[in-house]
C-alpha cells in the first residue's frame, strides 16, 4: 500500500479519535460506550503508527500517529486512573456519607428490625414452647439444656462460609429490593429476621445456653445485622421515593433516588463478606465467651466508627447549606 492509499483509507479513523479527544476535553466526560470505542480506535492508530513507521520512515505523517497515539493513550489511563480515584473516593468516604444521608430512613430501618428483636425475647421468656415452634428446626437444639459448641473441620468451614456469605447478600438484596413495595416487604423481612434471633436469644436464656447463643451469633451477627438494617434502608429509600416524591413526577423521583440506593446497597456488600467470613473461621472455633464478644464488638466499632467519623463531612455540608 502506497502512502496515498494508506491515507485516504485510514485517515477518518484518526480525524474520528482527533475530535473525540477534544470534545473529552472540552466537556471533561465521556460516555461509557464512547470509551469502549476510543479504546478501539487507539489501537487501530497504534497498528497504524507501527505500520507508517515501517513503511513510510521520515514522513510528517508519523509524526500525527505519534502524536495521537500519545495523546490516546493519555486519555484512556488518566481514564482508568480518574476511575480508580472515584472507587477509593467511594470506598472511603461516599459509602459512610450515603449511610448517614438520610438518618430518618435508617432509624426506621433499625427500629424494624430491633423492635421485633426485643419483643420476640421477651415473648420466648414467658412462652419458649411457643416460640420454639417459629425458629427453623435447624436451632431447635438450642432448647436443651447443656448445649456443646462443636468445632468445625478447615473444609467444612470454608464450604460453610460460602454458603453464608451468599445467603448474607442475598437477604440484603431482598430488604434492598422490598422498597419496590413501597417498603412493606422491607418491613417485613426486616422485622421477620429480628422475630427470629429475639426469640432464639429468648429461648436460650431460658433453657441456660444464652452464652453458646453468643459465642455462635456475636462475632458475626452485629455486624451482619447492621448490614442488613443499612440494606433494608437502601429499601426505604426506594419506597419513600415513590410514597413522597415531592414536586417531582413518581418515575423521575424513583430514578433520583435509584443510585444512591444501589450504591448503598452495594458498597454494603463487602461488609457482608467479611460478616460471612467470620461466621464461616471464627464463629465454628469455639471462642471463650470473652472473645466472641470482643471480635463481634471489633465489627460493629469499627462499621459504625467509620459511619461517624466518615459520614460526618456530609453531617457538616448539609448543616452548612441550610444556613
């Protein structure tokens, strides 16, 4: 291919990547589909440049690729690197800043699931045979007295730590998910979980095993019960969005509030891992009674630690705003 063919049929490419480049900087985005296509068209000039510096040594022509690869290049990993800013950014300040963002929504989230939680255990106090019958058969044992804590294998802990993490996230996905009922089946879940777990703590009480009900359910469950509370007001969120919209159409006042609320549940994800994680190696150890709550009270501190120390700046800009 001669020099004059080679431009009439590759040089709409360039021009192509020439003025995608600069209407990226004179907006300062781009759309996700138009950043799949310059990293296309990046490494077709790059082929290109390859080619004319074989082919056509010394010409002005090298000189363009050269510089339009460069600045390709530069605009796709300042991309990535702006991209990677934004995950830190999220991960260490605008996840606590989303939890924190609306307190109403998550004290009602608390409350559903608190609520029901003490009123089950005073409930099993009175009545364990009664509430014996809601908890599933699995923690029927926990009825009977003297009550052993086995020590699981390394394979069943893993096996069991999976299964736990997937089931973690998907009940969270379903309190996030409820606020498409305009938050009844977030109530409900929410207030279903915390029924159980007050009536197994009331159960155990009675029957003298309330401390292996804690080595079991302390050093995982505060942290993954304040995920699911969170998750469950991401739920909220979603209802609120539709039940009082504002001056804003329903459709465009669920399409507001549908981001934050994903990201929300989202950024809770990882949390539930690690809840997962620890329910799968540490819960099966058998700790003493004093280190189950200490690794519990480990999770929970430093959840809600972060919650207030990385959320405050949100705390500080709306204080700000409404003066």
């Amino acid at each position: 291919m001669n020099l004059e063919a080679f431009l009439v049929e590759r040089a709409p490419a360039w021009d192509a990547l020439e003025r995608d480049l600069a209407d990226t900087r004179r907006t300062g985005r781009r759309p996700p589909e138009r950043t799949l296509e310059l990293g296309r068209t990046y490494r077709a000039v790059v082929a290109d440049l390859a080619y004319a510096r074989r082919r056509f040594p010394g010409d002005p022509i090298v000189d363009r690729l050269e510089r339009l690869a460069l600045a390709g290049r530069q605009a796709i990993y300042s991309g990535r690197r702006r991209n990677a800013a934004a995950l830190v950014e999220f991960a260490t300040t605008g996840y606590w800043q989303l939890v924190i963002g609306q307190p109403g929504v998550l004290a009602v989230a608390v409350i559903a699931l608190a609520g029901p939680c003490l009123l089950a255990a005073i409930w099993a106090l009175h009545d364990p045979a009664a509430a014996l019958g809601l908890v599933p058969g699995v923690f029927k044992g926990a009825a009977h007295p003297h009550v052993r804590h086995l020590p699981l294998g390394a394979a069943t802990q893993a096996l069991l730590a999976s299964s736990i993490f997937t089931n973690n996230i998907r009940v969270a996905f379903l309190a996030f998910a409820g606020g498409l009922t305009l938050g009844f089946g977030t109530i409900a879940l929410l207030a279903y979980n915390g029924t159980l777990l007050g009536a197994l703590a009331g159960i155990t009480i009675q029957a003298g095993n309330f401390s292996v009900f804690v080595r079991y359910v302390v050093p995982h469950g505060l942290l993954e019960l304040s995920c699911i509370a969170v998750s469950g007001a991401a739920g909220l969120r979603l209802a609120w969005a539709v039940i009082d919209p504002g001056t804003l159409p329903r459709g465009v006042s669920l399409r507001a509030a549908a981001r934050p609320a994903v990201l929300l549940a989202l950024g809770t994800a990882p949390w539930l891992v690690a809840a997962g994680l620890t329910e799968g190696f540490v819960t099966p150890r058998g700790l003493p009674l004093g280190a189950a709550l200490a690794v519990g009270l480990f999770w929970f501190v430093l959840y809600w630690g972060l919650v207030a120390a990385r959320g405050r700046r949100h705390r500080r800009a709306r204080a700000l705003a409404s003066r």
